[in-house]
C-alpha cells in the first residue's frame, strides 16, 4: 500500500511542475517574452514573488501537497 501512496504523491508533484512549467510559458507569451519577476516591491512594504504572477495561469489558489 505505501508504494501505490508514493507513487500517487510522484504523480501528483509531477502534474504540478508540468501546471507550473505550462503557466510560466503563457505568462511569457503574454508579456512580451519576459520571465515573471524573482520578487518585487510594492508600496506600503508589501513583496511579492513569480508565484503570485502565475497564479491566473494555473488557478488562483496555491496548491498544496497531499
């Protein structure tokens, strides 16, 4: 039973790199060939990273491990 439950967890980890990957390419497409930005200031403090700018790509909720 715990291999059949590792090799879901690989299968699950492998779909979110591929969401990931095919997110980070229609995010370039749509901006002129840039790459989303490593992290950013905003005002008032705030900082934000790449995985903010793909969320509209891949879902707008983080997905978390099983």
């Amino acid at each position: 039973m715990s291999k059949a439950k590792g090799k879901a967890q690989q299968i699950y980890c492998l779909n979110n790199m591929k969401q990931l990957s095919l997110g980070t390419h229609l995010y370039i497409d749509d901006n002129k060939q840039w790459y989303p930005p490593i992290q950013e200031a905003l005002p008032a403090g705030f900082e934000t990273s790449w995985r903010s700018y793909l969320f509209n790509f891949v879902g707008t909720e983080p997905v978390l491990p099983l």
